[in-house]
C-alpha cells in the first residue's frame, strides 16, 4: 500500500490518501482536499483510467473532497459510509438540527448562522458524489478481502478499513492529537444529538482488532501502535476534563466565555470547542464507560493511576 501526502488549506494541514494494486485492478482510500494541489497530487500518484474502487473513510472535505474529480476523470466506483450517505442526502435538514442544538446550549441564532456562513466560505462541504454506493451495502469489499470497522466518535461515519495487514483508519488513530468528537444530530433518528462519548467507548473494544496491523493514518506520517495512539487520546482527556470540573454546571456558552475570556471568536473554532466540551462533560457524568471499554481491551491498567486520581 503506498501512503500520498497533500498539504491542505484547512487546521489540520497535511492529509493522506492511499493506493493499493488488487487483482481486479487498483483501488484508492480517501481522495484529498478538492483543491488545484489536490488535484495535482491526485493525478501524479494514481492512475485513473486504471482506477476501480475508491473506499471513503469518513465524508469530511479533506478526505472525500475530490471524489467528484474521480468520477469525472475515471470509470472507479465510489464507496461512502452509509451515516455520511444521510448525511449528505439530508444536509439542510441536518444543518437545522445542529443549529437548534447550539441554540439549546446558550448560542443564539446569529451565531448558527454565522457559523454556517463559515462553512460555506472556507469550503467545508464539497457537495454529494454523483454516484456513489453504501459501503455496508457493498458485496465487493469480501469478494476484494476487504473488511471494515465502525469506529464512530469523531464523527459517526468513521469507518476502518482493513485489508492485507493493512489498517487505513482515517481520523480514527492519529498520533499526539486529540480527535475532535464533533457535536451532530443523531443521524438514525434526527433526535437529539449524536453522543460521542459512548460512541467512542463503543468504539475502542472494535479498535482492538486492528492490532498486529499496519496502521495507516488520515494526519500525520504514521502511529506508533493502537495502544499509544489510545493511551495519548485517553490521557489528553483526562487533563482537559479536570479543568471542566469547576465549571461542569455552567451553560456551555457560559463555560466557553470563562475558558477563553473572549479570546475565541471564530465560529468554526467556537463549534469545535463546544464539541468537545460537551464529550468531556459526557465523561464526567459517566467515567465507568470509559473504564470499561479500557478493561476490555486490556488498556486500564496503564490508565488506573490517571483515572483514580480523577475520579
């Protein structure tokens, strides 16, 4: 499998997307950002007229972005999630729920609106592929040898895919960052939000599978091992959830202003926070989930010291 590098216009800088030869021909995980230098990169390291399949793990722009490129420059199938098929399908309605969220925390409607502004001005959406197919739908990726995994917690269409040793994890596993748990609506049921914290504790007992495996992820070159990348996530929210403990009953707008002091304006980044707040005071309210699933996966021993001094 070989790793293609793209430097990007968004926070997270550098994405990766991956090619590998199988036997019915060539297939491609994630595309890059639709940029020109996108593009470019795209067309210097694939072969698109030999392209038969591309794997999305997950509908954000930076990794799904050029997918309509794909469709238009090869004769490839496209393969999304079937929770960023919803997602995309029902983008308006899905974007009024999560202003009524942000609404129900304290922020008002200007700031929904501001914040959508910003969507659409830094090119946050790229929009439905033309054709596509659900991958949970899809009888070729077991006639491929190809497997996957719902991991969801950064977002709820996080898929794995796991194939020849090989595992592409998306956002799932990055090394020395915190994956921002992103509030949503829920998207089975487009009540409520979508919560992130037993999503994501769900979600460690399938990461356990991927040990042994090549782990090859969306940021950064490589991870050091399923462990590490889980033991960095699990000690950095520790840390942040300990500054939430005086504030754990305050509004969540309230909780922003007394963090950031007014520092924090942009929306985009303003969204972001709250979505993390909101995981960490998911795991304030309910540290045993967490214990558990650590339990599980053999993990909680090399946390105990952290997790009892938290609690």
């Amino acid at each position: 499998m070989r790793q293609h590098t793209i430097q990007t216009p968004y926070m997270v800088g550098e994405v990766h997307f991956y090619s590998i030869e199988r036997d019915s021909g060539l297939a491609l995980f994630d595309t890059g950002p639709p940029t020109p230098e996108g593009e470019a990169a795209l067309l210097a390291n694939v072969d698109l007229k030999r392209l038969k399949y591309l794997f999305i793990t997950h509908c954000h722009v930076d990794h799904y972005g050029l997918a309509n490129f794909i469709l238009h420059n090869s004769d490839a199938e496209v393969f999304i999630p079937r929770k960023d098929a919803i997602k995309l399908q029902r983008h308006d309605e899905r974007m009024a729920c999560i202003a009524g969220l942000l609404c129900g925390y304290g922020f008002g409607e200007d700031f929904a609106v501001q914040l959508r502004e910003t969507f659409t001005r830094h090119k946050l959406f790229s929009g439905t592929p033309e054709r596509f197919r659900v991958v949970e739908e899809a009888e070729e990726l077991a006639e491929q040898g190809i497997s996957c995994l719902h991991c969801p917690g950064h977002s709820q269409s996080d898929l794995i895919y796991l194939l020849n040793g090989y595992a592409v994890t998306g956002d799932v596993l990055l090394r020395d960052i915190f994956q921002a748990p992103l509030l949503d609506i829920d998207l089975d049921s487009f009540s409520g939000r979508f919560k992130n914290y037993d999503a994501y504790c769900r979600s460690l007992l399938n990461l356990a599978q991927i040990r042994g495996r090549q782990i090859m992820p969306g940021h950064r070159q490589y991870v050091n091992s399923l462990d590490d990348a889980v033991l960095y996530y699990i000690r950095t929210l520790f840390e942040r959830a300990a500054k939430l403990l005086p504030f754990r009953n305050l509004p969540i707008n309230e909780i922003i202003e007394r963090l950031f002091k007014g520092r924090l304006v942009e929306p985009f980044f303003i969204y972001l926070k709250v979505s993390e707040i909101i995981f960490m005071l998911d795991f304030i309210e309910q540290p045993e989930l967490l214990k558990a699933s650590l339990e599980q996966i053999g993990l909680f021993e090399q946390a105990r010291h952290r997790y009892e001094a938290f609690i």
